[in-house]
C-alpha cells in the first residue's frame, strides 16, 4: 500500500530568520567560524574588525588548506553535514550548521572566499535581504563579494592557501546609537573569549595555532594557572572509559587572593570573573566548549556556583565521539555528562570543592605556616552544633591568653567581652557584602603596613619571652605557630635582633 506524501520544503527567508535567534554572543560566533580554520589546519586565523557606522565589517582569515568551488558550495549549504556521520579525529565540527547559523547571528551578508593549494579563488555569498524580496523557493547563494566589498577578499591573494570570511551588514551588533565607543568594548570582549576558548591551541612556544586580533596576537588565558608557585593543588589526570571514548579529568585548586598579586588576581578571575569561572571546563580536542559551572550535578540536588568554591576548576577532556552522549549543542555552549559518568564525575567535584573550600576559608594557608609548619593557634575555632554552628574565640591564643592572665582577678570581664564580641559577630552582614562585592572582608592584616604588623608581633613577642619565659628562638618558632603572623615569617625572623 503507497501512503500519500506531501513535498513540504521550509520557506528559505522564514528559516534563516528563525536560526538567527540561536542566541550566540558574538565571540562564540566567532570562535565557530575559527574552528573552521583550525580543523583546515591553519596556523594563523587573523580576526579584523572594520568600523564603518552601519557598513562596519567583520572578516575572519585563515591559512587552512582551504576548499575547491565544489567544497566551498557544500559548507555554504546549511545542513549538508549529517551529524550522525564519522568524523576526523581533530574535527571541531559536528553539524554542518556553525558556519551559517553563526554568521547569521551577527549579520545579513555572509561572503566566504576560498583558495587551495595549487588552485583559483573560489568565493559564494548568502544575502538575506535578497531572500527575503525572492518571489520563488529563496535558497539562492550569489557568486562573488557583494558589488563594492570586492576588495575585502583580496588578503586572500597574498595565501598559497586559507578561506575568508567576512560579515557585513551587521545588524544584530551596530545597532541605533550604536558608536565606535561600543565597537572597541566589544573587541575587547572578543580578545578576553577567544583567549579562553582556545588557550590550548595558543599557549607555548609552538603553538597550534597563532589567532590575531586587527593585528595583535592574543595571549591565551590559562583557567588552571598552570605552573603558578601559589597554587595548592591538582590531581593527577584520572580517566574512564565510556562506550563513546576515552574522557580524562584533572581538578585543580587555584590560589587564594592573599598569594596573588592584583595584576594575577585580575587575569584569573576570567571574563566572567572568579565565581562564575569556578566548576568544569569541557574541551573536545584542547578547544574549550563550556567554561566553568557544575554541569546539572551534585548531592541531592545541582549545585549553584557559590563563592566558598570559587578556586575550584576541573578540566575535562571528551573526544569529538561523545558529542551525541554529551548533548553537544550547536553553539558548542552547553553539555550534560551521560547519566554513566556522573557518579564518578561527582565524586571528583566532591573532593576538588571540599579542598577549594578550605583553601578559601584559612585565606590559602590550611593549616600549615611556612615550611610545612603546624598552625596550632588560631584565634577563632568552631563548634558544631545540631542545629548549625558556632563561632567562639580561642583563649589559647597567645594574644587572648596574655590578656586574661595580665588582668588576673578582672579575667571574668575579659572573658564577658569576648562573648559579647562572640555572639555580635555580623555574620549575616560579611555574607551579604562578600555576595554583593564578590569579595571576601579583608583580614589577616591584609593591606596593612609591615610597622602595624611589627607593632602588634613584637608585643606579643615580648610577651611569650617575659612571661613564658621563652628564649627567642622558641619565641619566633611559636609566633609562626599562631594565627595570622605565620604569614609573616621575614618579620618574624628579625623579632628580638638588636637594633
């Protein structure tokens, strides 16, 4: 028995403006477009953004091995890839859609130029003005620049080989009211991406790949601070084996504020800053697809980015196989772990946050002072309660136990003071200015001048000396014992040296 069918093609001009609304920014817009380039492996990709008013420009050149006219006629040609298809190991691509569907987030004309090895410029154009007035079916592609752009092809002629693109009418970024003000911010956004995006490919000496920006090389963004003498800690790389291949993981904890300098701490805290760069960074080969988050999982229910894990960061390595598990999206923006690998997943955030959280809580020193040296004394400890817990001041400390004992028979005052300082901590207050300015209250003589620090060490120094009898030297190995001057120990050293 033939069924009835029905030939229902999609009206050329509605669907191209429905896949504009894909939702990319323009820096993952274009960092599809150089994944083009660098799966044609290209060395250099130059970005140049031309400010014109409403006829500014944006062109994207690589030195790739570049397409014949044939070749360059299917990547124009929205869904000639089938994503279920076997790919090339180092293929960044999977939908044969990004070109498209990323240039025409930004813009209405979309010119790509081609040139092989050994072969002729090729070079087809999408108009989406001209679809739109189009009376017949619309899916036609125009050969050659649009008349007047004829001269932005032209870098191409100075390649043996390598593929241009170039938007223009870009108005989905120049806007009304829109200045040149606004362009230059966006270009600096851009760099800050793109640096991300593709860090692998960019850092070391022989790079993968060189990426330009009008004419400056960007520096790649590490999110890891590899190598940083500062850093706490990261795992050895751990992997598993899943029926679409090989994933690999290695969580890092970053160092806390108090050991980077503003410059460091600036670079670090990324383009969307420290608490939410925090969480998994997900690369399908060394290209980075998803910065930061806890991809959906945790204990009970998914954890937000909070500010106690800021410092932590998990690279995870997938291959372009696991694309379909992963739920890879085309904008090459979101991923969700299968269901297999997210207990094993978990358990390696579990313990990366845990660690992240302390080195958060003790401002980067755990409990350990320099040269691996015990922290005993610290001047707050905590109780835990059923119902939550409590913050009491330690009279062990030195500074509190000096004080105590010089009153002597006044100690109960003393000891009222504290409680009263205890149980009118804001605590609720510090979370609410650490939420609201991202960062933490300032503590552990932070910010202080070294005489303040001085001044309050020699007393107590003097003190463990005249009323615990110490010598010096078991003096300045106490005092490196103790909350916060462990931090201190060039200042400590000289504690007690004739002047």
């Amino acid at each position: 028995m033939n069924e009835r069918t029905r030939y229902a093609p999609p009206r050329a001009d509605a669907m191209l403006e429905a896949l504009r609304g894909l939702g990319y920014s323009t820096a993952s817009a274009l960092a599809d477009v150089i994944d083009n380039g660098v799966s044609a492996g290209a060395t250099e990709v130059h970005v140049a953004f031309d400010w014109d008013g409403e006829i500014s420009r944006i062109s994207i050149l690589d030195n790739g091995r570049g397409m014949t006219d044939a070749e360059l006629e299917v990547a124009m040609t929205l869904g000639a890839k089938n994503p279920l298809d076997d790919r090339a190991a180092n293929d960044l691509g999977r939908f044969g859609m990004g070109l498209k569907t990323a240039s025409f987030s930004q813009c209405r004309s979309l010119t790509v130029a081609s040139r092989p090895k050994s072969g002729s410029v090729s070079c087809l154009r999408w108009d989406l003005d001209a679809i739109a007035a189009s009376t017949d079916v619309g899916w036609r592609m125009f050969e050659g620049a649009a008349r007047g752009s004829e001269a932005f092809v032209e870098p191409l002629n100075g390649l043996l080989s390598g593929t241009i693109v170039i938007w223009e009418k870009l108005d989905r970024i120049v806007t009304p009211g829109y200045t040149l003000n606004h362009f230059a911010d966006l270009i600096d956004d851009v760099e800050l991406r793109l640096a991300m995006v593709f860090h692998r490919l960019l850092e070391g000496p022989n790079p993968f790949i060189r990426l330009f920006l009008n004419g400056r090389m960007v520096s790649p963004w590490d999110p890891f601070m590899t190598g940083h003498p500062s850093k706490p800690w990261h795992s050895p790389v751990a992997r598993i084996i899943t029926p679409s291949g090989l994933i690999e993981a290695q969580c890092h904890v970053l160092p806390h504020k108090d050991r980077l300098s503003e410059d460091e701490f600036r670079k670090a805290g990324g383009a969307e800053g420290w608490t939410s760069q925090q969480g998994f960074y997900v690369y399908r080969n060394h290209r980075l697809l998803l910065a930061g988050g806890w991809l959906g999982i945790g204990q009970g229910r998914a954890w937000n980015r909070e500010e106690p894990h800021r410092l932590a960061r998990i690279r995870l390595d997938i291959p372009n196989t696991a694309d379909s598990d992963w739920k890879i999206d085309v904008k090459k923006s979101t991923a969700r772990p299968p269901v297999a690998v997210r207990p094993w997943l978990t358990k390696l955030a579990e313990d990366t946050r845990e660690r992240a959280r302390r080195v958060f809580a003790f401002r980067g020193s755990p409990i350990l002072g320099p040269g691996g040296i015990k922290i005993e004394q610290q001047a707050w400890r905590v109780e835990r309660l059923k119902d939550g817990v409590r913050y009491r001041i330690d009279e062990r400390h030195p500074a509190v136990a000096a004080v105590i004992e010089a009153v002597a028979g006044n100690a109960g005052l003393v000891r009222a003071m504290l409680r009263v300082v205890e149980e009118t901590v804001p605590i609720q207050r510090i979370w609410l200015d650490t939420a609201e300015n991202k960062e933490t209250p300032r503590t552990g003589f932070e910010g202080e001048p070294s005489a303040a620090v001085a001044e309050v060490a020699s007393v107590l120094f003097n003190d463990l000396i005249e009323r615990k009898g110490l010598s010096i030297e078991d003096a300045r190995k106490s005092m490196l014992r103790t909350e916060p001057f462990q931090k201190y120990p060039t200042l400590i050293a000289k504690l007690g040296e004739k002047e």
